[in-house]
C-alpha cells in the first residue's frame, strides 16, 4: 500500500511542492523520526481526540504528548478522550491505524495544531501507511487545512521529570538558606575605626 490516493490527488490538484519516501514499516512517531533521520520536532504525528463536538484531529511533534486539559480549553468543549481503533478505522477508512496524515479536512475532522510545529519551515508526516511519509511546507500544509493553532503539547516526560528533580532537591535540604539560623552577622565599623590585630 502506498500512500493515500486520496491525499495524493488533493496534493496534486492543490499544486503545492512536496515529497515522498519510504521506510522500513515503524509504529511510532519516534521510530519514524529515526528511520528518515529527522528531528522529531519536525515531525507531525496525528492524534484522533473525541469531543463532546465531535472528533478533532490533534497534530504536534514527535517529541510532544498532549496535555489535555490544555487542549480541552483551546477547543471549547466540555469533555476530550482519546480516540479508539474502531473510531479511526471509521473516519479514516483508506489508511492504515495510526498512519493518519495531518489533513484531517479531507475527512471531515476538524484540525488542531500545536504552535510548536507551526514555527517549522517544513514538516514531515504520514501519508497513510507505517512506511510511507510526505514532506512539505509547514505554511502550504496551513494554507490548504487552515487548522486551528494552540500551545497544547508538553515534553515527553517533561513533567514527571521537573517533580523528580524538585524532590531531590527537597531530599537535599533544599535551597541554602541566605543565613545560617543562631548566626548574626557582624557588625560594621565605623569609618575610620582600626581593626583590632588577632593574637
């Protein structure tokens, strides 16, 4: 299987310049990265989201997991979750499970982008298979979806990290204190006044 006749002919219709390329079959974001040798802030990996509007299609870098609460705001509803298998093979019935592209327009799903992947000159994503990816302009992507934007992506174990470090920090004793408890500071001379020599 080969990429997505339907993306292929949007993209040649739209007449914007992009490429292809294959790779051994990965499952993952990560994977993927690495077996085309790019940076996972480059790549745009599809996540199918369900709201109480309806699904949305959730794009951010390889490097980024959604925070959900974050998202649930950007988007104005009252309930997120992930979407299951069955809902992706329903909405996207022409590619593989989790090899979604970015162009969710194509199938009805409104788009969420996060702004991280926005500043890329160029992203690379799925062109609906585990080995098939497409490159092309970030701006020409924005220009044909028109997908909504929003800082809703945080660091693969990010979080998790930053309260690690903050209780060995707390383990150690904290911060030093500006001044050790039961000690003063002495007191200053006045102008003029010789130091007392030690014996």
């Amino acid at each position: 299987m080969a990429i997505s006749e339907r993306l292929k002919a949007f993209l040649q219709a739209s007449r914007v310049s992009y490429t292809t390329a294959r790779h051994p079959i990965v499952y993952t974001a990560q994977e993927i990265a690495a077996a085309q040798h790019v940076s996972g802030r480059h790549l745009a990996k599809c996540v199918l989201v369900k709201t109480d509007r309806g699904p949305v299609l959730a794009v951010l870098p390889a490097v980024q997991l959604i925070h959900f609460k974050t998202l649930k705001g950007i988007l104005g509803v009252k309930s997120l979750s992930l979407g299951k298998e069955a809902d992706i093979k329903e909405r996207f019935p022409d590619v593989e499970v989790g090899a979604m592209s970015p162009f969710g327009n194509l199938y009805q799903v409104p788009v969420v982008v996060d702004k991280t992947l926005s500043e890329s000159e160029e992203i690379v994503f799925n062109g609906g298979t585990h080995a098939d990816t497409i490159t092309m302009r970030y701006r020409d992507f924005a220009a044909l979806v028109k997908p909504k934007t929003g800082a809703f992506g945080q660091p693969i174990g990010g979080p998790a990290k930053k309260k690690k470090a903050a209780g060995k920090q707390q383990a150690r004793g904290g911060k030093k204190p500006a001044r050790l408890a039961g000690r003063t500071r002495p007191a200053a001379r006045k102008p003029g006044a010789k130091r007392k020599a030690r014996r």
